[in-house]
C-alpha cells in the first residue's frame, strides 16, 4: 500500500475526471458494499484508494489480489474524490464493463426471461440505476441505453443498480432505430409502455420475446418511435393518478412478465 499526500496526485487528477464524465473508459466504484458487488463480477480493477485506518482488512486484501494499485489517504484528501458526502472509505477505479451487442446477444438464449429492455431518453442516472437492478432481479436477458440517457456507468447510476451493472449485459449509446432493427434480426417482438396504450400489460403473452421499450417519465416515446413498434402496453391505474415513477413501471411490467415465464 502507498500513501498519497497531495491533491494535485495524477491518480486523483484521473479520478476526479470519471467524476466529471471526462473519462468513458474506467468506472469509480464507491462504498463498501458495491465494492463487495464487483470483487463477485469480473471487470478489471485498476486502482484502489482507502481512508487512513480502514478497518475492513479482509475487504482490502480481496481488492488488493485483483488491483493494480492501492493509495492511503487522510480522510480530507479521499473526499476530494468521493462522490457522497457520508463515503465509507474505499473507492475501486476499474474498467467500464463490456457494452458490446455481442455480449448481448451470448445472453438471449440462456436467459430464464426473453425480455431486452430499451431505456430511451431516461436522464435521471438513479432510475436508470434502479432500472438495472430490477432487469437483473427477474432474470431479464439484457439492457440497451439509448444515445440520449444519461450515463450508465456514472457513480450515482452505479449506486442505484447495486451492482447489475457489473453483471447485466448492457448496449450504451444506441440509436432508437438500431436497436428496433436489432431486435426484429433476432425475432424480437417491439413492445413499448405508454400511458396512452389501450392493451394492459397483464393481456400480454410474455412468453413471446420481446424487445421492451421505456421512454422518460417526461416526454415517453414520441409518435414516430411509437409508429415504429409493433405494439404498446399501459399499466391501468384508479384514482386518477397518470403516471407512475419509472422504475416503479418497470419492475410491475418485468415481474409480471417473469411469472408468466416461471
């Protein structure tokens, strides 16, 4: 283990650029729990910094068999690359998961459920976050992060997936009408949610595979992109409430789809 002592370190320098988006290649994983959810995934560790003092030895000798690097810090200087404001000591950098179609596709097959989720125009990196870790709950076969969402692999994205992220197969950056036309090469059947769609998701047959669509809480999906999917599902709700937190929406569609599929 080393000892840095000084802000203007190059290891913080570059970790304080995947704070900022600057670096798309590397992830910071923070906290002792997502820690312990990439030590059991298998992406790359680069580098590893803890506070003066850390106390979970264990934790740190299963990092430091997997890293290239290990930096101690007095607790002033970690908060300078810390993205909470109650860090609990330790930050993993590490290489940005595989996103490749490919990986994806090795995934369609063995998945208990037939579903990819689209996640299109989703800006808020926590939904995103919960998103990902509702897929890898029902057992969805995969995600694809259209062009417009927010980053998928950002610190806050990371905490809110609990660790799906190191795990679920992932498409980032993806056009709206790339994935469609993937999904038809692979007999996908495009569904998309919409609070304007007549057919509830309970009527579906979800032992059909599916490409599953969300669009943002804000805007949904625009009218071409709905002309362009084979069908729409709403969820029907009483008291004249009109919408439902996106995650929320997720997790009630992907479940119900999983219990047809046990």
């Amino acid at each position: 283990m080393q000892t840095i002592t000084s802000r203007d370190n190059s290891r913080l320098v570059a970790a304080r650029k995947i704070i900022a988006g600057k670096d798309r290649a590397r992830i910071l994983v923070e906290g002792r729990r997502l820690v312990n959810e990439a030590l059991r995934s298998e992406i790359e560790f680069d580098e590893c910094f803890v506070t003066s003092g850390f106390d979970d030895d264990q934790l740190l000798v299963n990092v430091a068999n997997r890293c290239r690097f290990v930096g101690e810090m007095s607790a002033r200087l970690f908060h300078t690359v810390a993205d909470t404001g109650t860090s609990q000591g330790i930050i993993l950098i590490a290489q940005r998961p595989e996103t490749s179609l490919e990986r994806l596709e090795r995934c369609l097959r063995p998945a208990t459920l037939p579903i990819v989720v689209m996640l299109n125009g989703i800006n808020n990196p926590a939904n995103l976050g919960a998103i990902f870790r509702t897929a890898e709950a029902a057992d969805a076969a995969g995600i694809i992060v259209s062009k417009n969402s927010a980053d998928a692999f950002s610190p806050k994205a990371l905490r809110a997936a609990m660790g799906a992220s190191f795990r679920m197969p992932i498409r980032v950056d993806a056009g709206f009408g790339d994935a469609v036309a993937w999904a038809r090469s692979h007999e996908l059947l495009v569904t998309a949610a919409d609070v304007s769609a007549t057919q509830d998701y309970s009527q579906v047959d979800w032992k059909r595979p599916r490409l599953l669509i969300f669009g943002s809480e804000a805007h949904g999906l625009s009218s071409d992109e709905l002309a362009s999917v084979d069908e729409t599902i709403c969820i029907k709700m009483a008291n004249q409430v009109d919408s439902l937190n996106l995650a929320v929406s997720a997790g009630i569609i992907l479940f119900e789809s999983k219990r047809h599929n046990q």
